[in-house]
C-alpha cells in the first residue's frame, strides 16, 4: 500500500525527513511515533498528497502523489491537526459536503451511521462553531472514515477524545484492519491505548531509527524512551 525509498523533504537548510525507506503492507495498522519535529506529520502530509517531496521514491496504492493526486485522494482518509470543517455549517453538513466530494454511495445512511457511532446525531443540526475540540475531532474522524479509504492516515486523532471516544476509535480502527484497510497514525500517547497488535516506527530528526511490530504486553512508552536515548548517545559519541 505505501512504498517509500530514500525521501527527503526540506524546508531551506532543513531536513524534515531525511532519506526515509519503509514499505507498509494492505491491512497493517502501523503507529508513527517520534518526538515533535520528528517529521511525522510531514511524512503524512506527503502521503495525502498535501505536500511534495524534494527528492526520493513515494508509491501509494501503486500511485505516485506528484503526478496522480486524484486517484490517490480517492482511496485515502486524512485526519490532519486542522480539523478541515466547516463552522458554519452543521455537523450533517459538513459530512454530507464531504459525501459528496468523495461520491459516497447511500450518503445520508453513511452520515447517520457515522454520526451515531461517534455519539453526534443529537447534535447533528447544531453549527460546528459551536462545537467542543472534543466534538469537532470526533467529527472530523467521521469525516475521515466517510469513503471507507483503502488508507486511512490519522494525525494525532486521540486529541481531545473522551475515554468513551477513543474506545470507539480503537473498535472502528480494529473493524478497518480486519476488512484490509491500511492504518498509519501518528501519537503521543503511549502510555494508553496499546490493545492491539501494531508495527511501531520511531521517527527521529527526519531519520526512521526503529521497525518493529509491538504487542499488547509491550511497554511502548519505556521502549520508546530507550530507543531515543539510544539514538541520542549514538549521535554524540565522538568518532
């Protein structure tokens, strides 16, 4: 689903991502993780074809993002830190606009189910101005999840989510896997939310330092510690 061989993203004299490989398989659920300015979110920008790279390989679905934007944005759900919703519209709204971008079919069933599961349909004719940031990342999420991507990346989506909302999260999360979705999110919240079987990537200075697949029982925040530490002692040792 995602190939990626030697990209490199700058912004002037700096190196967002720095000569990044990775290949991530249909059905993975694939946890990006780093400290901030690691280039996660640039990296998910590039693949949502919100950003091109400098230089290097970038394969989603088979498509390259520099040329075929369309075909990509077809089969992808992007969660972003900007919500990408509208204020003055209602909650509905906003998801039947989407709906309609995407060509949803049965749109308005899609729209109820979604506003359901993520508890909104009370609030479905409400403007989203007048929404919590909780509120409007669960809405934002439902939007994500409308076309029923092929690749669903989600940037930070626990944020702001109540226990109840990021367990319904974690399920929809589950559900996609088990139907052949693709699942990169990228968080910082690794003391929590570690039910299910993932591979975890640990970013660092635009430099992808670990790969490994993390279970249940792993203990991700104290791996994730012991691998920057490790990075970091590794960087300033003298030659």
């Amino acid at each position: 689903m995602i190939e990626i061989q030697n990209l490199v993203k700058s912004f002037g004299y700096r190196k967002a991502l720095a000569g990044v490989d990775l290949q991530v398989e249909a059905g993975e659920l694939v946890w990006l993780v780093g400290p901030n300015g690691a280039g996660k979110t640039t990296l998910l920008r590039i693949l949502a074809t919100l950003s091109r790279p400098t230089s290097g390989k970038v394969r989603v679905a088979g498509f390259d993002p520099t040329r075929d934007g369309i075909q990509i944005r077809r089969q992808i759900g992007f969660l972003s830190h900007r919500t990408l919703l509208y204020d003055d519209l209602t909650a509905e709204q906003n998801l039947d606009f989407y709906a309609r971008l995407y060509e949803v079919p049965n749109r308005q069933k899609r729209i109820a189910e979604l506003l359901r599961q993520y508890n909104l349909t009370i609030r479905k004719d409400d403007w989203v101005r007048t929404f919590s940031r909780g509120m409007q990342q669960r809405l934002a999420i439902a939007r994500a999840l409308l076309p029923k991507p092929r690749l669903l990346l989600l940037d930070e989506p626990y944020n702001g989510l109540d226990p109840l909302a990021a367990d319904t999260l974690d399920d929809e999360i589950a559900a996609l896997i088990a139907n052949g979705c693709t699942v990169l999110l990228t968080t910082h919240n690794l003391e929590g939310r570690n039910a299910m079987e993932k591979r975890t990537l640990i970013l660092n200075q635009g430099h992808l330092i670990y790969d490994n697949t993390t279970t249940t029982n792993s203990p991700l925040a104290q791996l994730y510690r012991q691998v920057l530490k490790k990075s970091l002692t590794k960087d300033t040792d003298p030659l």
